[in-house]
C-alpha cells in the first residue's frame, strides 16, 4: 500500500498525506471549477493557481467523526492505503474545502447536506485555528460528514528535491445546492469560477501559473459535459511521481517519461 504518513522515499524530507478537493458546478457554458490564486509569499505554491486543499491534520484521522457514506475501508481501497489513513484524507478533504472555500460537505440527520453555511462561520475559523477539531465540529453542531458527495479523482506525488513534499489526492465534489464557495482564507489573493479550457488558457498566456497536478486534472475536466457526468466516470487513480532533472539545461521536470513545460 502506498500513502503511509511521515514516510521518506529518499532525499530526507518526509512526505506528509494531503486531499484537495476540485469543486464543480454547472455554468452556463458547461462545467465550471473553483480556484483560489495562492499568495506569492506562501512556503508552497507560492502566486500559484490551485484547488482548496492542504496536509492531513493528525485529528483528521479520529474515528468519532460522524460519518455517512462510503466506509473508511472502502475509501482504502479507491485511494490505496489502510483504512486508518483514508479516513484522514476525507476528513482532510471535508475539512480544508471548508476552511478554504467555506464549503461544507456535511449533512443533517434527516439525511439532507447543508446548505446554508452561515451558522458555522465561527467554526470555520476555529477549524482554521485548529481550536476545534472536525470531529469536534461535528459533534457540536450534529451535522454529519459526507463521504459520498466526494469522488476519488487523480494521485500525485512531489517529487524529490523539492524542500515539502506532499502525496496527494485529489477529490471531485459538487457545489452543494444553496452553499458559495468563497475567498475568505489568507492563502489566497483571489478566487473564483471558471471553465477548464478557460483556466488552461490563461495559464499558458502567462496571466496565471499553475502546478503539473493543478493543469492536468484542469485537462482531464476540459471535455466532460456536465458535473453529473464528472462525478459518474470512474478512473483508475493511480499515483503520479514526476521526477527532478538537473543537467547543463538546467532544472526539468519529466512526468511519465515525458518533459513537461
């Protein structure tokens, strides 16, 4: 199984599990996305285009966290790795698409998601403080998280020379009916919705810059229809490693034997 947590393959620097979530929503020129434009003087990803997202929280992976879907085995085998380690990535998942977006992929007990999210704005903010827990969150507010409005999308690895490293899933989700995604995080400069051919456009105009991981889960959406059809594909998710060149060019990045630029 790959994605154990803390594990070093090489290089020294530990690779930490994270989920990112690809929102989407149906425009009226077909599937939209929701990006955030991260601010040039973060650590990582630095001015770079990206999905809500970030590295498993060590609470992440508490088993009282209220549940409805898919069991944490289940998700294992989708993405790969033990049950213990798949329950944190959805967490991780449900939990930075909220901190980042404030879109929350929980329900009530009737069986309905969440659609106006107003009431937990304060909780928000603690779960950014981490001053609550997610499963804390829950508990408190008797809302339940919603493992079956996310789909296991791609599966990338930073590379090694990189100084962070992060083996990362990548989900799809569908905007909650009533909920908006926002800009409200201090990682981002800006934020918005926008088509995939569109996005990929003005990444190779040189208006925005984007990571191997962003642009081709941006490419693998420009053709799909409809969220629908998005949310129904079923992919086999194997893990993307792309590896560092250095040599009299310079610095190169291969994918798949491939040179990308």
């Amino acid at each position: 199984m790959t994605g154990e947590r803390g594990r070093d393959h090489g290089g020294g620097v530990p690779i930490r599990p994270a989920a990112t979530v690809i929102l989407l929503r149906d425009g009226d020129s077909g599937v939209e996305v929701f990006l955030q434009h991260r601010v040039a003087s973060m650590d990582f990803a630095g001015g770079m285009t990206v999905f809500p997202g970030g590295g498993v929280d060590q609470r992440d992976s508490e088993s009282s966290v209220a549940w409805q879907g898919p069991e944490p085995v289940e998700w294992g085998a989708e993405l790969d790795c033990d049950a213990s380690l798949a329950r944190a990535l959805v967490c991780a998942a449900v939990r930075e698409t909220f901190e980042e977006s404030g879109v929350l992929l929980a329900g009530h007990a009737d069986g309905t998601v969440v659609t106006d999210t107003g009431p937990y704005a304060a909780a928000r903010q603690a779960l950014v403080t981490r001053e609550l827990s997610l499963a804390a969150f829950l508990a408190e507010t008797g809302l339940v998280l919603r493992a079956d409005l996310l789909r296991p999308w791609s599966h990338w690895l930073t590379p090694e020379g990189e100084s962070r490293r992060y083996d990362t899933r990548f989900f799809l989700a569908a905007l909650p009916e009533g909920q908006l995604a926002d800009g409200a995080t201090s990682e981002a400069a800006g934020s918005g919705w926008q088509r995939p051919a569109d996005a990929l456009d003005d990444a190779r105009d040189g208006r925005t810059m984007m990571l191997p991981p962003t642009w081709s889960n941006l490419a693998d959406l420009v053709d799909v229809p409809s969220v629908a059809d998005a949310l129904a594909a079923r992919r086999r998710v194997e893990r993307v490693t792309p590896r560092l060149v250095r040599d009299d060019e310079g610095i190169r990045l291969v994918i798949d034997g491939q040179e990308w630029s």
